[in-house]
C-alpha cells in the first residue's frame, strides 16, 4: 500500500520489544498512578481558585475527576520511572508534579476552545461548555485555563521546562489550524494528518514527559526516550481514537459517532479507505459537504480495511514507545508504561 | 461628591511634581523612542512566521505599524530610562526589546478574542478578524499570536519575568469577564470599574514596565517605581479611553461613538453622571437593554459633568504616575515618560 512508506514511520525500528522485559506481571498503571492522580483535579481547581463564582464553576466543570486522566497518568508514571532511572526516589519532586496538572489543564482549556470553533454541544456525554454558557463565556474560560496554566508553569521555574511547554501550546493551535484547512493533494494528505495528529495530541504528552525528565536528569538521551515514548503513545492514542469514531456507537463513547465526518475532517480510517475507494477523494476534497456525504463515506470506511489499517499503524506507534521506553531501568512504572500501550490498543471508549 | 473616597486614589499623595523637574524641554516621546519601535512590528512578525499562508495574514493583520504602539513605547522609554538609572548604558538589552514586543502581542491577542466575544466588526478603522475571516479563526489566531508570546517570553530566560507576564494574561481574562458581569450593587460599581480597568488595561503596561526593570535592576524599589508608573498611566489611559468613546466622533476613533453603552458598560462617565442623575442606576442594572436607553443614558451623560470628572480623575492617575518615575535619576527618557502623561490626557482619537 502506497501510504506505508517510510515517512509514516520515521522513528520505527524493527523489535520484538515486547518480549525483551516484563517478567512479573506488570501492575494496572491506573492502579500505579492512582496515589499521585487522587488529589490532582483538587489541586487544579485550588490553582483555577477565582473569586467570581461563574467563572470558578465554568473553569471546574472539566475537572470533575471524571475524565480518563490519561495525559497526567503518563506524566506521573514518566516521572516516577526517570526518578529511578536516575537513581532519585520514585516519589514525584514537586515541580513533575505540577507538570501533571499543567498537562491537563493545557489539554482542556484546547478542548474549550475546539469545542466553541467546532460548535459541539457534547464532549464526554456532558453538554459543552459553550453550550451551557454561551460562546463568550467559552472562550474566555478556555483562556483563564490557559492562563493559569502559564501562571503554575512559571511557578515551577525552570527556563527550559516552560520552553518545552510554550511549544505545546504553539503546536496545538497550528493543529488546530492544520485540521481547518486540509486541503492538500492526496500525496500530502496523510504526511498532514500524521503532523496534525502529532501536534493536536502527541505534543503535548510528548513534550510533558520530556519536561518530568529535564527536571531530574541532565541526559539529553533520557530526554529522547521520555519524549519518544509519549510522542508515540500520543499519535497511537489519537490514532485509535480516530477508529473509535467510526466504530463506537454514541452512548459508548459520549459523542455522536462520525462526528469527525460530520465536521469535514479526513482521519486516518478514510485516507486508508480511499486507497481502494478512489470515489472517496472527490467527497475528502470538498470535505463531505455535500448530501449524503457523510452517510456514503462510512459505508466505504466499513466496506474498506481502513479500520484495520488505522489499528496496525497504531500498533507499530504502540511497539516504538514500548522499545524507547524499555531503554530506561526497570521499575514498576516502565513496565505500566508498557502495560498502557496495550490499553491504548485495546480500549473501546 | 461621594466617588471621591480614598478608594478611589489608593495609591495617590499630593505633589505638584509637573515642576520639579525638566528644566529643559522634553523631546517627544515618539521621536525617542522611534529607533526601538521602527522594526518592532517586523520583529514581531518573525515571532509569529508560519509556514500556513493564510494564519500568518491574520496574524500580522493587526500588526500593520499603523497603531499607536503606546504600550511598546512606554516600554522602551522606561527601560532606557531605568537602564540610565542603573548605571547602563541606555540602549536596551535583548530581554527589554522582547517585552516591548510580548507587551504589544499580548495586547492584541486580547483584542483579537474581545472583538469576538463583543461581536465587534470594526477596530481602529479596519473590520475586525472575525468580520473577515470569521469567529472560528479569529480563535485560533488570538491563541496563536499568545502562545507565540509564550514562547518569546520563555526565551528570555528569566523566572521573575515569565512570572510578572504571566499575571498579566491572568489579569486580562479576568478584567473581561468582570466586564461581562457587573451586576455590583452602586456602592462596589467604581471600585468594580477601577479593579476591571486595571486588569484590563494597566496590569500590562505596569508588568511589563516591572519586567524590564528587573532585568537590569535588583533594586525592588524601583521595580515598584516602573510598575507604579505603568499602572498609574494605564488606568488614566483607559479612563481618557472611556471619555473619547462619549466625545469622539465615529471617523475620528475609527470606531463608532458610545459603542461601551451599546455593549452594555458602565464606564468612568455613566458612573460619574448616575450621581447626579439617579436614573441612570436602573439603565446600568439592565445594561442598556431597553428601547433608547443607550440614546438617554448618552443625553444623561452629556449634561451631567461626568466626562470632565472622568477626565480630572485620569489627571490625579498621571500626576501619581508623574510623582513615581521622577524618582528615577533624570534622563531624556524619563522626562519623555513625563510628557507622555500629558498626551494621554490631552489625546483626542
């Protein structure tokens, strides 16, 4: 297949990684985490603590414990496997600790913000901020998070820590951007989903885990590992969440299903399905506005390995983190870290 | 008159500090700070390059040059003058130059969301971002312009000053949404509008004014005196703001005249008239929502003697800011600053 050629798969290596450690049964790494990610939802609404009392229940109304916590459960475990790495205790220091929290406030307030441009009214079977409060109200809550985040990264104090971080921000407005504006020829296109993917989702776990790492060792190739295991987790995350779309239904997932169709968007289950559907170019170019669009690309999806194909390659992501993760000394944490990829691959909601 | 309480002046002492100094004519501020600013706006745009044609048109569409820059110049002029003060030769440092321009990108990231929280189609004579390219985009590109103002920020490379910006994004959010819900009984309403005018509008130039402070000073005393003399100048600037919107014809402003009561706001001269003319109080309650009270709160204003309290009020804010900045050892630029007090109050677009 044309697609799987070798800027899909920039970092692969060829590894059988998943044999190479684990001897014990690694732990549920939402059991490992669970210690550090208790009180995190208080701590970030201490940190969001204003005193007009709409904008206090505008700014918590995400951060209701409710959320899968994914990017901070990476974050935390990261930290404690590089605490050990380097011979530290595992305990988090306070600063990863705040990473933790800043990775998830960064990750909401952007939710905010999509959710206004892309007019949702649902995100996680809940109404949308937006919806509830009204557009200006959205957008001046996903700025107050933001804000608050800057505020708790400056407070940590490490210069490269908030470049890190500034970078996260940056990447995931122009994703953003990327994802209004796709309108590459169809060589490009899957280059363009692959660097969108990588700056909406993988960026930000990407880079959190990098900056846990800045703060406890000064190995730039420990960095490398700890940014190329949440880069990869991160687009096999977003991979599968792009699948999930097509494949769970809305009460499983908390949103309609094909709500990416719906809003024009082309993810990976199409670009494979349109390999052996040329029909489904026409309807990506004009971003399945027409009638009837959005009905037909599904049954091409369905009809096609698109599903599969988008699973594989969110595997073969999955494998590289497990091989760039295995490289640190082993602990409880790296093999959780281990475990997760499984959950990412497998998980339905 | 009962708003003439030491609220109102927390910060004010009595001086008739416009004589003690500047024995010679001050030269005008924009001619002195002229070599700094002239390639502000090309700098900025390299600050913000991006590879996607249209985001960087509406990234750069409000950085023309054609704006007043009155925040980058009170930067640049009072870091030269605190640079002078410290022992340094004027010229400003690199870490100065990037907070005169973080000042002005902040600034009109603020802008750009404000535009289209308020639904604005014009500002400063051009239709606004969300008129041409829509509500959706004009998001993103209010995010983008402040996480490249992040960036620039974590560049400098100093804690204090990431810290000091920081508050002063936090400071912006809030003000707008104090804006959006004043509902205050009349007693709270000028402290309310106070409190919202600083975060609004002086909280950036008194924190940027800091900033470059304390990159080339350890002295707290004088970052007070810079932060003192920033958010003196900013809250009179903004009241004169609030003037020129009842006194200011909509070709002068490049926006259309009493457009704060269209908007629902209660500014400096509404709140002063209500004094005068009770009426008013029920107007405000209801922010202006009925049939013709935005015709009669205008008519209430103009008869009452609000706009000259307003503007004697913005006088007593740049007499304090005047008292604080002559503490510094004399120098072109801080008699610059000096005369600058009287273009704020003397401005009329």
């Amino acid at each position: 297949l044309r697609y799987k050629s070798q800027f899909l798969y920039p970092t692969l290596q060829s590894c059988c990684c998943r044999t190479i450690h684990s001897d014990a049964k690694p732990k549920d790494p939402f059991t490992l985490a669970q210690k550090d990610l208790t009180s995190l939802y208080d701590d970030i609404k201490k940190e969001l603590f204003v005193s007009k009392e709409e904008l206090k229940s505008l700014c918590d109304y995400y951060f209701d414990g409710k959320g899968k916590a994914i990017r901070p459960m990476i974050v935390v475990l990261m930290a404690r496997a590089l605490n050990i790495h380097s011979n530290r205790a595992g305990d988090l220091i306070p600063g990863q600790r705040s990473i933790a929290m800043i990775s998830e406030m960064i990750h909401t307030a952007s939710l905010v913000h999509d959710d206004v441009i892309d007019g949702s009214d649902k995100r996680r079977g809940k109404k949308t901020i937006n919806d509830v409060w009204g557009e200006r109200k959205a957008i001046l809550a996903g700025d107050f998070i933001l804000s608050a985040a800057s505020m708790a990264l400056a407070r940590i104090g490490n210069n490269t820590v908030v470049k890190v971080l500034s970078q996260v921000i940056e990447d995931l407005v122009r994703g953003e951007f990327m994802q209004l504006g796709s309108k590459e020829n169809e060589n490009e296109r899957f280059k363009h989903y692959l660097e969108k993917t990588f700056k909406k989702t993988a960026s930000l776990i990407a880079n959190s885990c990098k900056a846990v790492s800045i703060l406890v060792n000064s190995d730039p190739e420990v960095h490398e590992i700890a940014y190329q295991y949440g880069r990869n987790v991160g687009i096999a995350f977003q991979l599968v969440d792009d699948v999930l779309d097509f494949t769970s239904g809305a009460n499983h997932l908390g949103k309609p299903s094909a709500a990416d169709l719906k809003l024009g968007l082309a993810t990976g289950p199409v670009l494979f399905a349109c390999q052996q559907f040329p029909e489904l170019h026409a309807m990506i170019m004009r971003r399945f506005s027409s009638d009837g669009d959005v009905d037909r690309a599904w049954q091409y999806v369905l009809q096609s390995d698109g599903v599969q194909q988008t699973n594989y390659l969110a595997q073969r992501y999955c494998e590289e983190a497990i091989r760039q993760v295995s490289m640190l000394r082993p602990s409880p944490e790296r093999d959780a870290l281990i475990k997760l990829t499984e959950l990412v691959l497998t998980r339905d909601k």
